[in-house]
C-alpha cells in the first residue's frame, strides 16, 4: 500500500475539489428537474463502501446482515480495499465484492476508475458510504453515477448537505458497531430520531465464523514445530500502521515484562507473539524483553484464516486495539483489550468475556472523526509521544488478566461438572 499519509492528502485536496465540483453538478441538475433525491423503499442494487482497516470491516459486519433483512431483494456489492479481500472471504456479508487496489498510486487511479466503471455499468441504486469522514466513498459513488447516497453528516463541509440524501447522525457515545447500523436504520425507517434504534441494534451481533479443519491443523503443526502445548496465550503488540501507530503502543520493555509475568503465574501455558510480516522485526524486540523458553513469535506466519483459528483455541487473548482484536470476537476469544490512545466506548471488542485496559485521561480519545485521526492538539499525529500509554503499568493489565483468566477457568470447571449425555 502507498503511503497512507499521501493517501490521506489526497482524499483531502483531490476530494474536496471533486466533492465540490458534484456538489455544484447535482445542485443544478436538482433546479433543472425540479426534484429533489429522496431514498426509495427499496433498492435493487446497494454498493457499501468501506476502506480503512480491516477491523473496521468486521465492526461493519452487523450493519451488513441488518441491511440484508431489511432489503432482502437487493444484491449487495461491498466495495473495499484489495487488502480487505482476505476478510470479506471469511465474513461472507455481501454477494459480491469490488477492490480498490492501493499497492501505488498508477494502481490506485486505474483500479478506482475500473470500479467506478464497474458500478455505472451495473446501475447501481445506493452508496451506503460508511466512512465518517473521508471524501474518496462520495467521489466513487458519483464517478459511478450512482443517484442516490447515505452516509454521515459530522463536518462542516457544505457539500456533503447535497451529496448526501440520506445524512446519518454520529454519535460518539455508542460504539461503532452500533453507529454503522444506526445508517441502516435510518434507510430502513427514516426515522430521525431514532425512536426505535435501541431494540434494532440489539439485534445484530457479530458473526461467529466457521473455522477450516485444514486451518486449525495447519496451526496445530505450528505450534508443535515452535514446542507449544498447554494452554496458549497470544499477545498482540500492534496497532494499525495506518493511525499513529508508535503513540497507540506500551513501551516494548513493558510488553515483555507482561509476558514473564504471565508466565509465571500460569507455569503450564505458553505465549503466543503475532503480527504482521511487516511487523515481524518489532515483535522479534518485543520478544527479546521476555525471559524463558516458553514464549515464541509467529508474527508474518499465519494467514487471517489462520489467526482466526490459532483464536479458536486460544485461552487468552492480550490486545492492542486493532484488527486481530476484532477478529478474536468472531471465535469468542477471552480478550484483554489495551485501549493507549482511542476509546473502548467507541471500539471496544465485542465478545462474551472481555475486559479493557485505558488510561483515564482527559486526552483520551487522541483521535476522532473530529480531527481527522491525523492531529492531536493541532500536532501532526507522528509527532505524538506515547505519554498515556506510558500511565498503564504492567500491575494495571495483569489485575485484568487474572481476572479474565479466573472467570475463563471457573467457566471451564463448570461444563466439566455438566453430565456427560451418552
């Protein structure tokens, strides 16, 4: 992927401009005709566009089976990132799928302009552009000559009043599962208040995926070949690279410490590290901290297939806020979610048995639709240091962890006390 900094100024400067130039576009065409774009009871073709991060495509998984009840009739196609394709394989939400391709900045033009082609061609009836702040969903869906759009309406940017026929409400006080589906139900009701939202959103939950047998075999073979038996914890150091990545980190120190003192509170387990490829000389120093034989990193070995399955038999999941966090609640994964720089309220993961770890601070979040994700107060966001993460002690996320750990082992001496039915 091509620097997602210039990403970034692109959709800004380029987006803006386009925004404007469609905005003027449908404003004289709505004088000509003398109507105004209103949402029809039904569609024939839904186009959803989501980009950013694959965590986020799980987050949106709910809001997708909602919007296939409420119109069963349509075919949904979900437009997304090449990068995304690997997810939406295992979620199975949409009935097809249309990538955008950012491995350059040639690819990204061409690929956009191929999609873009794609969606005129297919006449699509609606973008469902769930987006909260990005230009590049509005650009694409009038590039493809879609007519009618929803998406939210949080900036002061005049343009999106025309662009957006159904205009969505952010509210940050719910999470973000919640505000995709807040979108559906305003197609599905036009009820601006909401009035009914509560009931609707308990409805949906994530999807609990099913996990390939030649996965989970593949990851047992890994483990035997790094000696890991006993119960296996996992340790995810990352965050995304894509949102000021170093400031939504522990100091590594602080990881690996964490990581002896699970071990010795837990002699029969062993520790699992995962990341990326691309994250694989971090974790490496991060396993460097640790002390003993029975911890190892499989960071850049597994597939998200994979990880999903090595989730599948984990004991306990140990977080940084990220995508593998997201995608643990897909196998009800006990999770220890670390929370350095955004907020559970709006992203915590959503499982049977969580528990979250964020400073209590009056910074936190550090980025929000409302600034962008790219500035903290009115600094560049790489020019952040990691000062709120560096207020969690490593007392602080053990307290969690042996919380978890207890309820997940009492969970365990429970069904082994069910009868056993012959």
């Amino acid at each position: 992927m091509f620097n997602v900094s210039v990403m970034r100024w692109i959709d800004d400067k380029a987006g803006n401009l386009a925004c404007n130039a469609f905005a003027l576009k449908k404003r004289l065409l709505s004088v000509l005709e003398r109507t105004k774009g209103g949402a029809p009871q039904e569609f024939k073709k839904i186009a959803v566009m989501k980009f950013f991060g694959f965590g986020s495509v799980i987050v949106s998984s709910p809001a997708l089976v909602a919007l296939r009840e409420s119109f069963p009739e349509a075919e949904i196609l979900f437009v997304t990132f090449k990068s995304n394709k690997e997810i939406l394989d295992i979620l199975n939400i949409a009935d097809r799928a249309l990538f955008i391709d950012t491995s350059n900045l040639p690819s990204f033009v061409a690929s956009t302009l191929e999609v873009a082609a794609k969606l005129r061609r297919e006449k699509v009836d609606l973008a469902l552009d769930l987006e909260f702040f990005a230009k590049f969903p509005l650009v694409l869906a009038n590039l493809a000559g879609i007519k009618l759009s929803a998406g939210y309406y949080l900036t002061q940017e005049h343009w999106r009043r025309t662009l957006l026929d159904v205009p969505g409400s952010y509210n940050h006080y719910f999470h973000t599962k919640d505000i995709f589906l807040s979108l559906v139900y305003l197609l599905r009701t036009g009820d601006l208040y909401y009035v009914g939202f509560d009931a609707f959103r308990k409805r949906y939950k994530y999807p609990n995926i099913e996990i390939r047998p030649q996965d989970l075999e593949r990851v047992r073979t890994i483990l035997r070949e790094n000696g890991v038996d006993g119960d296996v914890i996992v340790l995810n150091p990352n965050s995304s690279v894509d949102l000021a990545p170093e400031v939504r980190k522990w100091p590594e120190e602080r990881y690996g410490e964490l990581v002896d003192r699970i071990l010795a509170e837990n002699p029969q387990a062993h520790v699992v590290l995962i990341g990326a490829k691309s994250e694989a000389s971090y974790v490496g120093r991060v396993r460097a901290h640790a002390h003993g034989d029975r911890v190892v990193s499989l960071a850049g070995k597994l597939t998200l297939r994979e990880l999903a399955a090595l989730f599948s038999i984990t004991t306990l999941f140990v977080t940084n806020d990220s995508g593998p966090m997201h995608l643990a609640c897909l196998t009800d994964t006990p999770i220890v979610g670390l929370f350095f720089g955004d907020t559970p309220t709006l992203f915590a993961p959503l499982a049977s048995r969580v528990e979250v770890v964020a400073p209590s601070l009056y910074c936190i979040p550090m980025f929000t639709v409302y600034n962008g994700k790219d500035v903290f107060a009115g600094r560049p966001a790489e020019t952040v240091l990691n000062v709120p993460a560096q207020t969690v002690s490593v007392d602080d996320v053990m307290a969690k962890v042996r919380s978890l750990m207890a309820f997940v082992q009492s969970s365990n001496d429970l069904d082994s006390d069910l009868p056993t039915v012959h």
